[in-house]
C-alpha cells in the first residue's frame, strides 16, 4: 500500500466525518461508491473538491473516465499521481 494510498483514506475519513472508519477498515480495491465503501454523489463532490485543496489536482466531473478515477482508493492514487507528475 503506498503512502498516496494512506494518505487518500485519510482525506476521505477527514472531509466526509467517517469519525467510525480507520485508514486500516478502508480497503485500497473496494469500490467507493454503491456497494463498497457506499459513498454517494455528494461525498464526490466533497471529496474532489478536498483532492483539489490537498494535491492541486482538478477532477473533471464531465470526463468519460471519472467513474474509472473514483472506482477506489488505488484507482484515485494513481490518477493523483498521474496529475502531478504531469505539471512538473
């Protein structure tokens, strides 16, 4: 599991208040939404807005791939990381 991982567990808990979860309770391949970690469209959008304040990182919620970018915490690591070092 990478740091990216730990740290993208840890924004999500911080800006959704999921005061009962733990870095470790959040599996890094379980789906975000529906029937894993069951965020909604909501949480999304709080959730990408917190990646953009944390990583510099915009998520275009009109692009094809975004479902692919939020289907879990790897799939959204590896995108954040993609990004960065794109703008170097």
């Amino acid at each position: 599991m990478s740091n990216m991982e730990n740290e993208l567990k840890q924004l999500i808990i911080d800006c959704l208040d999921l005061e009962d979860l733990s870095v470790d309770d959040i599996n890094s391949e379980e789906a975000l939404f529906n029937e894993g970690l069951g965020l909604d469209s909501i949480d999304a959008l709080e959730l990408g807005l917190a990646i953009r304040k944390k990583y510099d990182v915009r998520i275009d919620a009109d692009k094809d791939d975004v479902v692919n970018i939020f289907a879990s915490v790897t799939a959204l690591a590896q995108f954040i990381e993609s990004e960065q070092t794109g703008k170097v």
